[in-house]
C-alpha cells in the first residue's frame, strides 16, 4: 500500500504543483482573485483523481477486486497527503524564484475590494491592521507551510471519501 501511496501521491502532486508553480512564476506580482481560486481547486480535483485510481488499483490488483472502507480511505488519505506535502514545495519554491510578495499583493486586493465596498474610517483601519498582522504571520513558514497545506488536504479528504464509498463496492467498475 506504501508503494501506491508513494507513486500516486507523487503523480497528484505533479499534476497540481506543475500548475500551480507556471502560474506563480508567470502572474508574478499579480493577484488572480476573480478565477485563480476556481483555476485552483478544479487543478487539485483533477490532480487527486489520483486517489480514485490508486485505490482502484489496489483494489482489482493485489486484494482481488475487494476492499473494506477504512483501508481504502486510509490509502486516499496517504496520497492527499503526499500530493499536498509536494504542492507546498512546488508554491515554496516558485514563490522564492518569481520573488513573489503573495500576502502584500493578497492584502492589498482585498484592501481595494473593501474599499470599493465603501467601507471607510475606522472599519477600513481596523481592516488594514487585520492585513498587515496576516502580512507577518505569513512571512513565517511555520505559519504558510500548515495555510498552503491546508488549501489541497480537504480536497484530498473529499476525494477519498467518495473514492472509498464507491469502490469498497466490488461491483463498481469491477476489473475485467
């Protein structure tokens, strides 16, 4: 099971962090609001399909075209969790060579979205403190590791979900 957690994970991770870092590297200094977050998660429901097909695998080829839940959810979640761990490198990496300032540019848009909201006075102050406390907390990696993980893992634990609710049913796309 090490072995497919190992090679599926690696594959999602590719598949979300090869995205991901031509994006970063190519919008430098830009933000992407309005379809970057739509852009984002449909790359990481492709990239964690991943976890459908290792389950599968495992499933039709080393346990006989049967599996429990738990086992199968276990294996989806290993694969989350490598393919998240890989997208974390990839946005740490292309971050440092596009020398991109994603929580300046992050805090400005929604500064410029709040004020064009009207929001003003002490409010809008009160809201650029927010922002400027979340500009030094995401300057600590031990802070933006966990937040940038946390972006790909509940995806991955949908994913594995659905994945093992189906296939724990030997019926279901049973191997040939």
């Amino acid at each position: 099971m090490l072995r497919y957690i190992l090679i599926y994970g690696v594959v999602a991770g590719v598949v979300v962090g090869v995205p991901l870092s031509i994006l970063t590297l190519t919008m430098s200094g830009q933000t992407m609001m309005s379809y970057g977050m739509l852009v984002g998660y449909l790359t990481m429901l492709i990239a964690l399909s991943a976890v459908f097909l290792a389950i599968k695998r495992h499933r039709d080829v080393d346990l006989g075209g049967v599996i429990r839940f738990w086992p199968a959810l276990a294996l989806g979640l290993g694969v989350s969790t490598v393919a998240g761990v890989i997208y974390v490198v990839a946005w740490e990496v292309s971050c440092a060579i596009a020398h991109a300032d994603f929580a300046g540019a992050y805090a400005q848009a929604l500064i410029a979205e709040q004020e064009a909201k009207g929001v003003s006075g002490e409010a809008l102050e009160r809201f650029r403190a927010e922002m400027e406390q979340f500009k030094l907390d995401y300057a600590n990696p031990l802070y933006r590791w966990p937040m940038t993980f946390a972006e790909i893992f509940p995806v991955g634990v949908i994913v594995s979900l659905v994945s093992a609710g189906l296939l724990r049913n030997s019926r279901f796309l049973r191997s040939r």
